[in-house]
C-alpha cells in the first residue's frame, strides 16, 4: 500500500504521532525541565489517556451525528492509546529504572496507584490484540464483551493518576469530569436501549404502540435504528 | 567510599557574614559617598555572586555526595503557598518581600520575643552542609546549604525544661501567596513541628542560602529550616514564628492526611507511602537510564540519629 497524504487516514495519523513528536525534540533540546523522567511520565502518560478519552468519544460522536464509518478511527484512536500506554512504561521500566528488577519488583508491590495503571494497561493490551478484523468476526459477541472492557479501564486510568499525586487534584478531576460525560453518555444510551426492549416484549398496550408505529413507518421491522426508535419512544409517552 | 572531613576554620578566623554579605553594598556607599557626597541606600540587589565564599564546611557530615548542579534544585521546588507546580514556584515566589524579617520566638523559653534576622544571624557561625534531600515524592537531589545549627538558635533564647516540642510556622501573606488567598488544599499558614531531642540535633540547621548564595526566594528565602534525615516537607521555608511547646503541634501535611504523612516522617524505605513506594529515589540530575537510588534508612543519616528513635516502632511512628 502506498501512503498517501491526502487520505483522511493518513492525515489522522500524521496528528496522532505528534505529541511523540513535540516529546523527541524536547529530549534532544534538553527542555523537560528538572526532573525530565517524571515529565515524560506525566507527557506519555497524558497521551495515552487523552487518546483513550477520544476513543470512547467516538460512539457519541457517530450517534449524535449519525455520521458512520467512524468505526476504522475508532480502531486507530484505541492503538494510539495502546502506543503511547506502551511508551509510558516502556519508560518507567527502562529510562526511570535501568531495568533493575529488584528495585522495580518493590516499587510495583508497594504501589498501589501502579497496580491501576497495570490493570488499564493489561485491558488495553488485550483490546489491542482483539482489535483487527478478522479477530472481531472471530469473536462474534464475546468481542463486544471484551471490548466493553474499555470502561473498567479508563476507571483504573484515572485512579491510576490520582493516587500518585500528594494532594493536588485540579487536573485528574478534569479527566474525571470528562470520562464522567462519556460514560454517562452510554448509560443514558443503555437506559433509552433498554426501554426499547422492553417495548418489544408483547404486550396489549406496547404491541397497540408499535403497531401504530407500523402504520405510521412500514419499514419498522428493517430498520429498527434511528429516527424509527425516537417515534416509537415518543408514541409509547402519549397516552391512549 | 571517600571519607572527607575538613578542618573547621576556629571562628575568630571567619568573616561576619553579615560583613561579609554587604561588602559591595558597603564599598559602593563609600565610592557613592565619595562622588556625590550623599549616601547611596540599597544598591544590593540580589546580584548573582557569591555571598560567601570559601565557607567553612560542617563536619558533621561522613559521606561524600555529588551536588546536584543548582539550576535543578532552584527551578524544582514544592511551594504549595504559591502554586502546585513546581518549577512555577521560581518565578512566583519572587513576590515575596524578605527584607526587613523578623522571627517571633515564644512559647516554653527564657528569652521570648520578636528578632530581627539580622540580629539573629550576627550571632551564628554560618557554614555550609552538604545533605542529600529526599522528597516524600520519592526524588532527591543534594544541596549544598549555608546555614547554622538550630540548636545553637535555641540555646541562645534558652528553653525551658518543660519545652518539648519545636513548632515552625512559615509566613502567611496572601497578598503574594495565591493559594492562600483562595485557601487552596492545606491549611495556612504552613506548620511544621520537630521533637525537643531532633531540633537540638546538630545535624538540624536553619538555612540563609544554598550553593554560597543567599538564598532565592523558591527555596525558602530568608530562613528555612533543613532536618536531612525527614522527608523534604518537614524542612518548613520562610520561617516567622519558632515556639516551644509542651506538647506536639499539629502539622500541616499531618493534618491534611493523617495517614499519609507522619509527625516523624523519618526517610524510610521499609514504611511504604499508603499509595507508592519509599524503596527507592529518583536522583535529580541523574541521566536517562540510570536506575533509581535505593532509599537508605533515616536518608543515609542513621549513625548520627538512629539513636533518638531507639525505643520506638517506626511503622507505628511514621
């Protein structure tokens, strides 16, 4: 495959690889300030957060928008997460600690804001693995499944960045109040989704509803998504 | 390991620093007074060059450390008074007047009352000490400060017997201290609090510069108190108040988070932070790659101070 600019694609990941960027010349030109091992800490592990916040955001998006196709960046946005998680510890392991295992075998046991960002990382690697194509065919449902577990992980993240700082919260309380929105999101989606299901459960009232629907919209048993959902929902409100 | 101990210079062969401090400020007054035949008042501002130079070194101390260049420890400091970044701190804590200051002494002493700095340092011999500074963060960095013996402070105002504590409160000015002009997080103004038997320690000493320099505003500028052995909060910066007390005063972080931070807060790699490790440091200064430092016990201190918590459970007294 050749790498064009002008593709879409292409332009995302030229974006998505630019904080690595900014990071090498900060390296080169020594300008992390005075403790730069921590600052990459902080720079790499950002990223990695950031990129898992906008690929939660990315169902949102389509469902507002009902733009689809988004599914393939969706993919992307998640292994850049997967990335920059990786460079993270790539760090800790190698530029903080020289890989001295003893040393880093204690650190990990007696730190517990390390143990949350372990399990995000280890969720994320299995998503990573489980996300090409033919793995997600494979998996049939399960893939759903495993993939949901995105939410465990952006929970421990955001631990993980808590419990290492000594007070200050200001910035992981705006993560929070971010990846808050985006769950609150899909409960609220959850919520919607559950109350059509039960619409679909038979009975008199409920199959009266639909039927109405039915003749306001033949095509109701197709297409069971969209605006047919908000009709259905809307009628069921209004009283007899 | 290099054992290095220097001579201390006998007194009656060091400069008053003061004296010593003010040399240009005094010649330029004199050439001042010469030219225009009026005095010339404040021509020292903070210039940059050593204030002391050649200053006798502590021997107090039995490990030789490399300093950490002073462009780090100048630009990496927690001064939550002024905000929570630490390099910030550099350019914010210059707000802070320091000049005149004086330190109210009080409590459980014989000579109690209100000293101005000046006073107060014409009567200490101010030498240098090299210590290694651990952060309760989990980094660390060695510093070069010019200071004196609290104990020597304290033996001049006389304590009490019933004085058993030391409590320190920093300065409260919220005009210039933006956090405390919105009482973000700890509660101000900033206390901190040693044990009778720890203040008098000789390793503890009250610092008026670092790396021959007075001391910049970031770093605790004019007085700060530096106790080598506890992590770096308990070494309060721009002290206004020193009491004697009875008992324990409450302290700050203690308050904030009582199981977090310890009124002892003694460097110890077997009692984890409640959320990391205190197994091993991150040394400033130090290149990529470089493995951690492991944490040693009472921060490499223990020979001189181990003594004072003999009889006491350190996991219970953190």
């Amino acid at each position: 495959m050749v790498f064009r600019l002008d593709t879409l694609w292409s332009k995302i990941t030229l974006v998505c690889l630019l904080p690595l960027l900014w990071v090498m010349i900060d390296i080169t030109f020594d300008n992390l300030g005075p403790d730069p091992i921590q600052t990459l800490h902080i720079r790499l592990g950002d990223w990695a957060m950031r990129f898992l916040w906008l690929t939660l955001l990315v169902t949102p998006v389509q469902t507002i928008t009902k733009w689809r196709g988004m599914a393939v960046y969706r993919q992307m946005l998640g292994l850049y997460a997967f990335f920059y998680a990786t460079l993270h510890i790539m760090v800790y392991l190698l530029v903080d600690h020289g890989l001295m295992w003893q040393i880093i075998a204690v650190d990990i046991l007696e730190s517990s804001y390390i143990w949350f960002g372990l399990i995000a990382y280890l969720i994320i690697i299995a998503l990573a693995i489980s996300s090409p194509k033919w793995a997600k065919k494979r998996m049939g449902k399960q893939w759903k499944k495993l993939h949901q577990l995105i939410y465990i992980a952006s929970l421990a993240v955001i631990i993980h960045y808590y419990w290492q700082l000594k007070g200050n919260m200001a910035e992981p309380l705006f993560y929070l109040i971010i990846i808050s929105l985006l769950l609150v999101f899909r409960v609220a989606l959850w919520f919607k989704n559950r109350k059509f299901t039960k619409m679909m459960i038979p009975t008199t009232r409920r199959i009266k509803v639909v039927s109405v629907a039915k003749v306001l919209n033949p095509e109701l048993s197709i297409d069971l998504q969209g605006p047919v959902l908000k009709e259905l929902i809307i009628q069921e409100v209004e009283p007899d | 390991m290099i054992i290095k101990k220097t001579k201390a210079i006998p007194s009656s062969e060091i400069t008053d620093p003061l004296l010593f401090k003010h040399r240009r400020q005094i010649i330029k007054g004199m050439v001042g007074t010469l030219l225009t035949g009026a005095g010339v008042t404040s021509v020292l501002a903070n210039d940059n060059k050593p204030d002391w130079v050649d200053l006798p070194k502590a021997d107090v101390l039995s490990q030789s450390l490399t300093v950490t260049p002073a462009e780090i420890v100048k630009n990496h400091t927690n001064y939550y008074e002024f905000t929570f970044n630490k390099t910030d701190a550099t350019n914010l804590a210059q707000n802070l007047p320091t000049d005149p200051w004086s330190v109210e002494i009080s409590g459980e002493v014989e000579k109690p009352g209100v000293y101005h700095l000046e006073d107060l340092l014409s009567q200490q011999s101010i030498q240098e000490y090299i210590y290694r500074f651990r952060c309760v963060e989990a980094w660390s960095m060695v510093v070069p400060w010019v200071g004196f013996p609290l104990a020597s402070l304290l033996k001049m105002v006389k304590p009490l017997s019933s004085a058993q504590f030391v409590k320190f409160t920093a300065i409260y000015d919220p005009n210039v201290m933006p956090n405390q002009k919105v009482n973000a997080m700890l509660e101000w103004p900033y206390v901190e609090g040693l044990r009778i038997d720890e203040a008098m320690h000789p390793l503890t000493i009250l610092a008026v510069g670092m790396y021959g320099e007075s001391m910049p505003k970031q770093n605790g500028a004019p007085l700060r108190l530096v106790v080598p052995w506890k992590y770096g909060f308990k070494s309060i910066k721009a002290i206004v108040k020193i009491e004697l007390m009875k008992r324990a005063p409450i302290t700050t972080w203690n308050k904030f988070s009582p199981n977090d931070y310890g009124f002892y807060s003694n460097v110890n790699p077997d009692v984890p932070h409640p959320r990391w490790s205190q197994n091993s440091e991150r040394q400033l200064g130090s290149r990529f790659f470089t493995p951690r430092r492991q944490t040693e016990l009472f921060n490499g201190y223990g020979n001189d101070v181990a003594s004072l918590y003999s009889d006491m459970d350190l996991r219970h007294f953190f």
